[in-house]
C-alpha cells in the first residue's frame, strides 16, 4: 500500500475511504507524499491552504493524472471546510473560485477539472442548506472520488492481468503507478497483479527526462513491491525493443479525446511509434475519469508548457550554454492507430475508439446516474 493521497480528519486519522461516522471527518486536511523528495526522503505535507494546494500540484508534489485529481477534491475539501460563511450562495461563490484557482495549476489531466467539478455539482445540487451539512457532503463527495479511484485502479489491474505471462518483459514510460493514483495505479496496476499471481516479469522503466519520474519514482514503487526492475534512458527504448526484450508496453494516460487520441508524459508518442515499427502490443491503461469525450481529438488537448530550468538545470547546475533557448512541453499525444488497446476498469477497448470509447461512456454514466 503507498498512501499518495489521503484526507486527515480532526482526530489525525488517515483514510482514503468514507468512514461509518463521519462525525469527526471535519476540520480535516488534505496529506500527499512529497513526491519530488523521493526516492531519497519519504515525507508527507499536510495543508488547508489554497496556495499551498496550487504549489503541490504545480511543482509536482503530488502528480499523475488521477492523484491530482483526488488531490485537488480533498484540498477543496479542506479549504472549504474552514469557511465562515453562513449563506449557501456565498459558500457556492467561494467554492467555485477556489475550484477554479486549483483547475488552473495544470492543463493536461483532465481529472483534475472533472474532479472539481464532480464536487461543485454535488454542492450545487444538493438542497441541504446548513453550512455544516454541505461542508461533510463536500468532504465525502471528494473521499467517495478517492475510494472509486483506488477500486478502478484495483480492476485495471485484473483486467490488464489477461495482457501478460509469465517471464514478460514490459516496457513503462514516466509513473503510472501507485503513486500517480490513490494506490495501484493504472498501467502498473496490471504488474502488481501479475507479481501477486507469482509470475516472474520484468518491467523497463523509462528513466523519463525531464523531471525523471521513470527513474525516481516507477523504480522506487516496484523495487518497494519486490518486482524487478531495470531503469533504461529514454533513448535505449528502440535498442532494447531490438533486443527482444519487450513484450508489451504501457503506459498511463492524462486525458484520452472522443476518437482514442491519448495525451501522457512527452516520450510517450517516440514509444508507440517505435513499439508499432517492432510489432509490439502498445497499451493504454486509464479509468473512465481520464476520458474526455468533449474533445473530438488530440489535436484539442492543452499541452502544459514547463519552466526551461527543468531541462538547462540538473543536479542544481545549469548543463546548457547561457543563450541557449528551450522547448519544454510536459506531455505529448498518441494518435489512436498506434494504440492496441485501452484497458479500463471495465473493459479493455478495441479500435475503433470513436465507438468503444462512446458505448464505455454510455454504459459508465448510466451506472453513475442510477
Ligand atoms: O507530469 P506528471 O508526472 O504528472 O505526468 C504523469 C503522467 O504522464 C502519467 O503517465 C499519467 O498522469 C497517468 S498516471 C496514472
């Protein structure tokens, strides 16, 4: 188990489902593992605070596409647990800036939006009026996102386990695992169900430049489970797919368009370009919180821009001659045809996407509204 993201409440325990009495679920905190120490320290922050909140998640804190999304929830939460408002509108007007403040940290993952906003709807539906009802109803709504997400991330692990075998290597791009989710993950979710059903596999973590999420953070989590792990430099994938090393690849996602165009860490297109030219399987792995089917295609995806020093700093030293300009873009997009498949936590869909992903968002929202 890694605890990534859980909620504090007033008497310091920490959950990451909804307690029988939610009696002293408030005040309460938001807590992460600061995962830009790893995977030297493992330390925790602990904030209310809406500033602080925004920091994390910019400065990549907490990160992975549905981490931030049960981040950003639970950080409403507390914020909006401290409100001294008693009018209803008022706490509504505030709730909304400070969703709207949080949504702005990052651009690609949509479950950052779609997690804030499923927490505005609740409040805005709901016909409780007292202050310290809607403040609990808030605070469940984004724990309930935290609980469903570590239970989708549990069935993309046994839905993508029909995917391997034993003595498979897999090739992995940047963290999709548990600590990109409240636990599992998506794409290493799969390898930790294989691990537990004792088959021997191998994965290749892509060390993944700029912020090295591949090499600090994937690695860490699967030497932690006892799984084997071999950390190559993101310029080896093609060699090592020469070699006959790789089996399968897969990757996470943070935000699949309409027609099955999936946006995740820059690299991962080099990847699935080079995994077709070898004739090996390229899988996405992603819960239903990761589609947006308000988007036709990849061409609509915002692409977050990041700071140069990502790429002229490392190790504290600028690496590159001072007038030298960068190009820094954090994600890139998968067109649909190089894509094997989607493993979600229902089914692992099949081209044609645009009807896949259409009758899986059809079927998941029945479910969610009945
Ligand atoms: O910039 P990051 O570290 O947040 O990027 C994360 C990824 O690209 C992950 O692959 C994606 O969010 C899926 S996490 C289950």
């Amino acid at each position: 188990m890694i605890d990534t993201v859980r909620w504090l409440d007033s008497k310091h325990n920490i959950l990451s489902s909804i307690p029988e009495n939610t009696e002293s679920l408030l005040p309460g905190k938001l807590r992460i593992i600061d995962q830009t120490l790893l995977p030297g320290k493992l330390e925790y922050i602990t904030t209310d605070k809406p500033e602080e909140i925004f920091q994390c998640i910019k400065r990549l804190s907490v990160r992975g596409a549905p981490a931030i999304g049960c981040a950003a929830a639970l950080g409403l939460a507390a914020v909006s647990g401290k409100s001294n408002t008693l009018v209803k509108k008022t706490f509504l007007n505030e709730l909304c800036k400070t969703s709207e403040y949080l949504a702005s940290s990052r651009p690609t993952a949509v479950n950052l939006s779609w997690a804030l906003k499923r927490c505005i709807t609740k409040i805005e539906n709901s016909k409780e009026t007292r202050l310290k009802e809607l403040k609990k109803i808030l605070t469940v709504e984004a724990l309930s996102i935290l609980q469903e997400d570590i239970s989708m991330c549990l069935k993309i692990g046994k839905n993508g386990l029909a995917l391997l075998k034993n003595g498979d290597g897999i090739l992995t791009h940047c963290n999709a695992g548990a600590l990109a989710t409240g636990d599992f993950g998506t794409a290493l979710s799969p390898l930790y169900a294989a691990h537990k059903k004792g088959f021997k596999i191998t994965v290749y973590s892509d060390e993944t430049r700029p912020l090295l999420q591949g090499a600090r953070l994937t690695a860490w989590e699967l030497r932690k489970a006892g799984i084997k792990v071999i950390s190559i430099c993101d310029n080896m994938a093609g060699q090592v797919m020469r070699e006959g090393k790789i089996n399968i690849v897969i990757v996470g996602a943070d935000r699949i368009a309409a027609n099955g165009d999936t946006a995740n860490k820059i690299g991962t297109y080099s990847l699935a370009i080079l995994a077709k030219y070898h004739k090996i399987p390229f899988y996405v792995a992603a819960p239903y919180s990761t589609i947006d089917i308000s988007i036709p295609d990849g061409q609509r995806i915002p692409i977050e821009q990041r700071s140069p020093n990502e790429i002229a700093v490392f190790n504290r030293k600028r690496i590159l001659p001072k007038s030298v300009e960068v190009y820094n873009p954090a994600f890139d997009v998968s067109p649909t045809g190089l894509i094997s498949g989607i493993i979600t936590e229902k089914v692992i869909l099949k081209p044609p996407y645009a009807r896949s992903i259409k009758e899986f968002m059809r079927k998941t929202a029945s479910i969610a509204s009945s």
